[in-house]
C-alpha cells in the first residue's frame, strides 16, 4: 500500500464512529445516560415469554406498552395484552390494577414494598441512569448481540440487594446501538432454570401519551378484589 493510501485509510478509520464490538462498560452507560435524561414517554408493541424448565414448557403474551414519566417524577404504566387472552395492567403511583374483562373482575395491588421488582420488570432500561444501575447492580458487558430486529449490547446485571435476588437472581438486558434503550429483558426466577423474557418492538421515544390511555375502562359492576389483603 503507497503511503497517500495508508494515510487515507488512517485517517478514515479516524473518523468513523466507534462500533459496538468496541464499546466498553463505560462508554454503554454513558450513552444509556445521554438518553435517560431525555426520557419522557415510551410507546411499544410488547412481548412476554414465560419458561418452565420443569415443564419445559413457553407461554406467551403479547399486546401494546405505554409508560409516561411525568414532571414529578411519578411513572404511569399501561399493558394491555391481547393475546391470547385479553387483559389490561395499569400502575400509577403505588397501585397496580389488573383489569380481566373475560371474568369481570379487577385485582388492585399495593406495590410500595415491591417496586424494585416492578423497575426490573417493567422500567429497567427505559429512562435508567447510570447512577441507578451501579448503585443497585454489578454489571458486566457481554458483548454484540441481536434483537428486536435490530443490533444491540447484552448487558448482565447482578443486584446487589439481597432482598432484589431474592425476587430476580440475574438479568439480562439488550440495548438498542441506536436508540441507547432496552429492546429486549430476560428475568432469571430464582431456584432453577425458569425465566422470563420481555421483547419490545415498533418502539416510539417520547410520545405524547394523554392521561386517557393510562384509565382502565372498567364497566359498572366488575368485581374488585385485593389479593394482599
């Protein structure tokens, strides 16, 4: 190669953005931060694959996401599933209400003592900072992957909270190289090999999003009930 060619070349090489088989932990998270403290609102076609090893068993749902952080902080939340049975999940605040019109009957919980298990498997990677991802995990980055029809970073998160692995032991996560955002999360269930998977898909980054969508539209005498109590 002739010197004004490998000048070129190095030069070019100089320029091009730093792929995703070169990002270090640290670069991920920065990126993730960039568009953390931008997030608003987050619309998706959603999917979750429940698996039982003793069964060997999947199930799965699908249906729409929409999530709305709003001025003060607090996060509304709304799933409505419609495959293969038709349900809706709605959270606002410290209650999550879940709406199955096949039985006319509304569960409402309470989720104080359960939000961290509630972020992980709803929020973790959507609007997360950096600070709150090493604060409440031990991270490793496990390299390029695919998902969601697009190129993303696997990420493994380990919680540091005794009380959080109680609940989930491990994590996976999937980051969009486009968007900084979870596209993909894998729930490890404690004491065997049963996890849950969540995929997002058709997703839109700040929305406008009306307090209508977040309102179950429960019919006059649906039955309500409260599992905790």
């Amino acid at each position: 190669m002739h010197l004004k060619e490998r000048l070129l070349c190095l030069v070019l090489a100089a320029l091009t953005p730093a792929s995703a088989a070169s990002l270090d932990l640290e670069q991920l998270l920065a990126n993730m931060d960039r568009t953390a403290s931008g997030f608003e609102s987050m619309q998706a076609g959603i999917t979750r694959m429940k698996y039982m090893a003793l069964l060997e068993e999947k199930t799965t749902e699908s249906g729409e996401m929409y999530v709305r952080k709003d001025k003060n902080g607090k996060v509304r939340l709304l799933i409505n599933f419609r495959e293969p049975y038709n349900y809706h999940l709605a959270v606002s605040g410290d209650k999550a209400e879940i709406y199955r019109p096949r039985i006319a009957t509304v569960e409402e919980y309470s989720i104080a003592k359960h939000r961290d298990t509630f972020q992980q498997a709803f929020l973790l990677g959507f609007g997360t900072t950096a600070d709150y991802l090493r604060e409440n995990y031990k991270l490793q980055l496990l390299g390029e992957d695919h998902a969601a029809d697009q190129a993303t970073v696997r990420l493994e998160l380990i919680p540091k909270s005794e009380g959080m692995r109680k609940q989930v032991p491990k994590l996976e996560m999937w980051v969009s190289t486009e968007t900084w955002q979870a596209v993909r999360q894998k729930l490890h269930q404690p004491g065997g090999e049963d996890y849950r998977v969540f995929t997002y898909n058709d997703v839109k980054l700040n929305p406008k999003i009306p307090d209508r969508i977040f309102k179950l539209d429960i019919p006059r005498g649906t039955k309500r009930v409260f599992p905790q109590r």
